[in-house]
C-alpha cells in the first residue's frame, strides 16, 4: 500500500510542479490520443518563430509521461509578438506504435499579440484525424 501511495503522491507534486512551470513559461503543448483516450507521451515537438527570412527555430522538446511540453518557449529569448508554429511529429510517434497515419507532422502556427499572457496549444489526436484549439 505504501508504494501505491508513493506513486499518488509523486504524481501529485510532478503535476503541482509541471502547473508551477507551465506559469513562468509563456507557451505549452499537451497531446492526448483521442482513439485510445490516453496521453501521448513521446510526441517530438518543434517551436518555430516566423521571420522575414522564413521560419526560425526556437526550441524542440518531447511530450511527458502525461503528454505534455510544460516549458516550450526557451527561458533565453525574449517572448515577442508574432506568428508562430508548434510542429507535432506525429509521424514517427504512430510508426514507433506500428498504426498507419495520414499525418507525418501536425503544423500549428497561431499568433502571440499579448506577451502577457500564457499561450497553451492542446492536439487533440487519432491516426486520420485531429483538432487544435486555444487552450489556456
């Protein structure tokens, strides 16, 4: 009983932190699988700013056991209005799991007015189909 209560209580201070983490970051992702209702833990995620000269690339991380990218703008630039683009490689997620895709990446590209706020870009994912919405 003692280790299910570890897992509950390690489960508990990694959400409390990823939660404390996601406020001082101005962007996060979360990947939920909608054919099996579970998490996507794995998912490679690419942060993209557009520029004059084309896209720049701004950081890359991996979704977490619970699917998401707390932290995805890198702490060393500045968060600048602008178009941006969230690319989830969804690809090679569904091939690491055997299941044919459609889709061999998802492209968001969404639009940062207010640098105050914190900006949050859920995916909602099966192997033929998505959707994408502003979370908070």
């Amino acid at each position: 009983m003692k280790t299910v209560s570890a897992l509950v209580t390690g489960i508990i201070f990694s959400s409390v932190a990823a939660m404390a983490q996601a406020s001082d970051n101005p962007l996060s992702v979360h990947v939920l699988n909608i054919q099996s209702g579970l998490p996507s833990s794995g998912v490679e995620v690419e942060l993209e700013r557009r520029t004059d000269a084309g896209w720049e690339s701004l950081s890359t991380a991996t979704t977490d056991e619970v699917g998401r990218v707390s932290s995805l703008y890198p702490d060393s630039e500045a968060f600048l209005p602008g178009v941006y683009r969230v690319t989830f490689e969804t690809g090679a997620w569904f091939e690491e799991r055997d299941i044919a895709t459609f889709f061999p990446d998802i492209p968001v590209p969404f639009e940062v007015e207010d640098t105050e706020q914190h900006y949050h870009i859920p995916l909602l994912l099966s192997p033929y189909g998505y959707s994408t919405y502003r979370g908070n």
